[in-house]
C-alpha cells in the first residue's frame, strides 16, 4: 500500500488530484482531504464518494477524556512556567488551541488509511499540517506501508517559517495594540480610581457592552445581571463592591459612560496596568520564548496511539502563541491584590487565558484570596477549557469553587472534570432571567409553501459552514423559506472578507435578518437552524424545534449536545427536507409533549433567580 501525502490548500486539492493522483494508470485508489472531511474512492475508474468521515458520539466522548488528560500531562512538566498557563494549547480554547484540529486530523487519518488497509488500495491525503505528517509516518511506515512525500524539506520549512512569522506579527501589533488602547482607555474614563484602599472590596471581574447602560445612568451587568443589588442586600459592614469590566465594540464609549453611573462602582480593566506592565509582559514572553520551550512528555496516548512527537512539533509552532490582551491580566491582578484588600473576587469562568493569568497575578500577592468562578452561559462539549484534568487539579491556576447556571452545566462539567464535586454547584442563569417572562409559542399550521427556518450563526468563521449548508439547501429546496441572523461581532459580510472571498450569490428565498432582538427572529419562524449559538436555547424555552448542523468537529459545539428531544441533526451534503418532512408530520399531542421538555431542559440549564438559587453568590 503507498499513501501519497500532499499539503495542498483546500482551494487546490480537487485539481491536484484530478491531475495528479486519480488520472494514473491505478485503478483503485481513495482520497482523503483533511480540510472538507471528503473521502473518495475510485474503483475501475468510477468515483465513488464515501461522503464526510467523521467520529461516532462514543468516540467523541472517549477522545474529550484523553485530550483532557494529554493536556495535563503537558501541564504538569510545566507547571512552573506562568507563560504555559496563558498559551493556546494550555488553555483548551475550541477557537484558539490547536490542538482539537491536530488531533481530528490524525484521528481521521487513521481511519482512512484503515479503511484502505482492509480493501487493499492506495491513499492521497491532502491539506495536512506538519505534525499529522509526522503522526502518519510514526505509526504506519512499514515493509507493507509505503509514505511518499514530495518535497519534504520544504514542507516542513514552509510550515515553520509561515507560523514563526504569524507569531512575531502577531505578537508585534499585540503589543503595539495595547499600547495604544491603554492610553485611550485611560483618557476616555478619566481621572484615577478614587476607593478607599482601607474599606474590604468585593471584586467582581465582568465585560461590558453599550447596551449596558441606559440613559438614566443605571447599568446592567451583560453577564452577572443585578447581582450587585443581591450583593448591597446582604453585604455586611463597610465591604465596597467594586467591577471591573473590560469593553469589545465601543469600548472606549463604554468607558466614558462608566464614570456617570448610579450606586455602582465599575471601573475599566486598563486603569489597572501601567505602561511598565506592558513592557515587561512583552520581555517576559520573549524570554520565555527565546530559552522555555514547552517541556513535552516523552509519551502521549492517544486511542491506542502515540503521539509525543507530533504535539512536540506543534508546540515548537503555533501552540506556542499567548494572546498578549490576555497575559496582561497577570500584571493587573498583582496591582488589584497590591491597592486594594480584597475580601473575595468573582470572575467569569470558561478557562481562558486571563482568568489563570488574573488568578495567578491575585495569589503571588494574596495567596489566600477567595476566587469564585461562574459559568455565566452554555457549556458545549468543545468547551473543554472548563474541564480540568486530575493532574492539573493542584497545580493549575483556577477558581476555589464554581457557581453554575443550573444543574444540568453542573452535571456536565462534573462528568468530564476532576475538580472537586462539592465545590461545583448550581446557582442561576444571572443574564438569561428574561427567558422566564417568555410564553411557549403555539404550534403553528404551516405547510411546505411557508416553512420558515431561521439559521443563527455565530460571531465565528467557522460558522461560515453552516452559511453555506442554508445557501445550498435554499437553492435545492426554493419552497422552504430561510432567514439568517448573523452574530454583532461578524456580520453577513464580514463573513467573506474574513477569509478573503467576495460575497456569495443569496437565492430569492433567504432574508438576511435586520430585527435588533433575537426573540423576535424566533417568533417569525418554525424551525431554528444552528451550530454552536445560544440562540437554540432561547428558541427551546420558546418552545421551537431545532435542528443541529453537525459540522463534524472533534468535539461537539452544540450547547445541547447532550439533549436529544425535540432536536434533530443535519451534516454537510444532507438534505434537511427530510428532517423538516418530519418535524411537520409529528402530531399536536407529540408535538406538545416534545415541546415540554425542552422547556423543563432550558429550566433546568438556567434556574431561575430565587432566594435559593441566589444563595450560592451571598455566601462567598
């Protein structure tokens, strides 16, 4: 057997192998790109397409577990570098971390080449990265395997000098970036931050929105909600509640805003760092670059696998990038436990780079700290960030306890998490209350002519899979209604030009959305579409049924991965007619009754706010 290994882009492959792979004189061979998932085969010069190959939910859930423990087997070699804890493949992010994509690369390359094993033919595989090449020739070259790749040295070169030069780019107008935005923050709020240093503060670490404050100088937490009114309440002596928020889009209005709030302390991120906090963070990340490289175990098991040598690779590569925005926060947590006597600190919790870098800067000055973290909004089985190894339980950065939105988040981070049950528990949906004032909507009667299926996409580019899975079903299926509501921080547009494509052509039977409340979308549709958002849950409670568009990532994006009612799944180059056939042939009794538990799902995935669920925030 020989498998033909080609790093071309995805733009390329199809003319690739077209040219130079399925044309030859063989007969029988398959190929296999990394980038689309596709897998063909070609027996006596008929293709034959496989369709996507992708991993069962028992896989999923196997493999979550051992990237879990991978990870903390990493940490654990380097868990005195405070730089480790604030790098990419350190924080399990589903966005930034390489990781999730190395290893679906080489999962589903074993599953080719397996594939091709049993029926004796030859494999291409084209789009792969460095590290899945080594992978590939680490566990399969043998007398009966032959690994052609052309071009070898500059592969590997191309690979290397293209990720050095992102990383030095990208760190260089990091730097320079917030340089500048920590003059502009600083100008915009005005003035220094006037607390009495000797009053006990209550910190509370948030992010802040425009539609945060209202003309009346009030502000509402975008994710901790009245939290601070619970807190006045029952706050005893002279403790002083102080937020700090760090702004996105219009941030330096927010900023002004602040300055003229009612009965509340909320002050910017960056009046805590000063520009000798941005220098040393820089010198301390090129140092850590320049002579501490990522200390990888000599062993990795991965579904019977070795994989040390291939993850050593990528963390001399990209894993090695550290999101400078957030490897700051270390220097501001020092200067925050330095100024002020901190008698506890609630953070958002979602195990990204700030919150172990804030809690690292907290504890090297108050090691004693009581830190809180609250899961403020969906917990996916991507989200592996929040789920901490048994190797990592004692030495990684995070939270003395947890606060959930519910049982069911406190479940799941349970089940996959070593962190310590009893300091794990429910307590409510602070920014989703409103879901509550909502009514179940009414079945409507509605027929194939005026089927509306609203498509909600994330502020992500990898959404932009699902865009084109609406744009293709709307043109095959011209009697089915589709409306697209993109996320504020991407939107229709921006979509192409994030990964330099012009605008795509919109069949006459899609609207781009333009209503301001999500709700609203919800209410004129009969079916709501997505991948990864939030939104889903919003329509559950509305009392709307779903249907998942499976992507097939390594680990499932979607916020109710582990919810199967009222709930269908669509993958690339399915139709959803069929799905959508049968949501509109369930009957008004099933109807009803699937309509009902996903209500008492969404109940139990964000509680109520109550005297109960509150408590767990009066007690910290």
């Amino acid at each position: 057997m020989e498998i033909f290994i080609h790093p071309a882009t995805a733009r390329k492959n199809q003319e690739f192998l077209d040219r130079r792979y399925l044309q030859k004189s063989k007969e029988n061979c398959a190929y296999f790109d990394i980038d689309s998932l596709f897998f063909r085969i070609k027996f006596s010069s008929e293709y034959n397409d496989i369709g996507i190959l992708s991993l069962t939910n028992e896989e999923r859930e196997s493999i979550l577990r051992e990237y879990i423990d991978i990870i903390g087997n990493i940490s654990y070699e380097n868990q005195s570098l405070k730089e480790w804890w604030s790098t990419d493949i350190s924080s399990k992010n589903r966005s930034l971390s390489p990781m999730p994509k190395t290893i679906h690369g080489m999962l589903l390359s074993v599953k080719a080449i397996n594939y091709c094993k049993k029926h004796k033919i030859d494999l291409c595989v084209t789009g792969l990265s460095w590290p899945i090449v080594i992978f590939i020739e680490d566990n399969f070259k043998s007398e009966l395997v032959k690994i052609i790749l052309k071009n070898r040295f500059f592969f590997r070169l191309h690979y290397k000098v293209l990720d050095e030069i992102k990383i030095w780019v990208n760190f260089s107008k990091s730097v320079i970036s917030y340089l500048l935005n920590l003059i502009r923050a600083k100008k915009a709020f005005g003035g220094s931050v006037n607390f009495h240093s000797g009053d006990p503060v209550f910190l509370i670490k948030s992010f802040t929105f425009l539609n945060s404050f209202d003309p009346d100088n009030q502000y509402k937490d975008p994710f901790f909600g009245n939290l601070v009114k619970y807190l006045k309440e029952n706050m005893e002596g002279n403790t002083r509640i102080v937020t700090i928020s760090q702004g996105f889009i219009g941030k330096y209005k927010c900023y002004k805003k602040m300055r003229s709030i009612k009965g509340q302390n909320i002050v910017p991120v960056e009046m805590f760092l000063s520009l000798i906090d941005i220098f040393l963070a820089a010198l301390s990340i090129l140092v850590f670059w320049a002579i501490k490289p990522i200390k990888i175990p000599d062993k990795l098991i991965l579904s019977g696998y070795d994989i040390s040598s291939p993850i050593r690779e990528l963390s001399l590569s990209s894993s090695n990038s550290i999101p400078f925005g957030d490897y700051v926060y270390y220097y501001m947590g020092r200067r925050l436990a330095k100024q002020f006597m901190l008698r506890s600190c609630l953070l958002t919790y979602e195990g990204n780079h700030w919150e172990k870098m804030f809690i690292l800067g907290l504890r090297s000055v108050n090691p004693d700290l009581n830190i809180v973290g609250y899961q403020h909004s969906v917990v996916p089985q991507a989200a592996a960030g929040v789920f901490i190894s048994k190797l990592e339980t004692d030495i990684m950065p995070h939270p003395d306890s947890i606060i959930t939105t519910g049982k069911t988040t406190s479940n799941i981070i349970k089940k996959y998490s070593f962190f310590s049950g009893s300091k794990i528990n429910p307590g409510c949906a602070l920014r989703y209350q409103y879901l509550y004032d909502i009514k179940p909507l009414r079945r409507k009667k509605i027929l194939d002519s005026n089927c509306t299926i609203l498509v909600v996409l994330e502020g992500l580019i990898e959404a932009i899979d699902l865009l084109y899975y609406a744009v293709s079903q709307a043109n095959k299926l011209p009697n089915i209604n589709f409306i697209i509501r993109t996320h504020p921080v991407l939107p229709f547009d921006d979509f192409f030009q994030s990964i330099g494509q012009k605008s795509i052509e919109i069949p006459k039977n899609i609207k781009i959305s333009d209503v301001k409340l999500v709700l609203d979308d919800v209410r004129r549709c009969d079916i709501v579409l997505y991948w990864g958002s939030t939104v889903a849950l919003e329509a559950l409670m509305m009392g709307t049924p779903l249907i998942h568009f499976d992507r097939g990532d390594l680990f499932s994006n979607d916020p109710l991965f582990n919810f199967t009612y009222f709930k269908w799944t669509v993958k690339k180059g399915l139709s959803i007619n069929r799905v959508v056939q049968d949501i509109l042939n369930i009957s008004d009794k099933e109807y009803f009754n699937l309509q009902k538990k996903g209500i008492d799902y969404i109940k139990n995935y964000f509680y109520k706010t109550g005297e109960e669920n509150i408590k767990p925030f009066l007690l910290i």
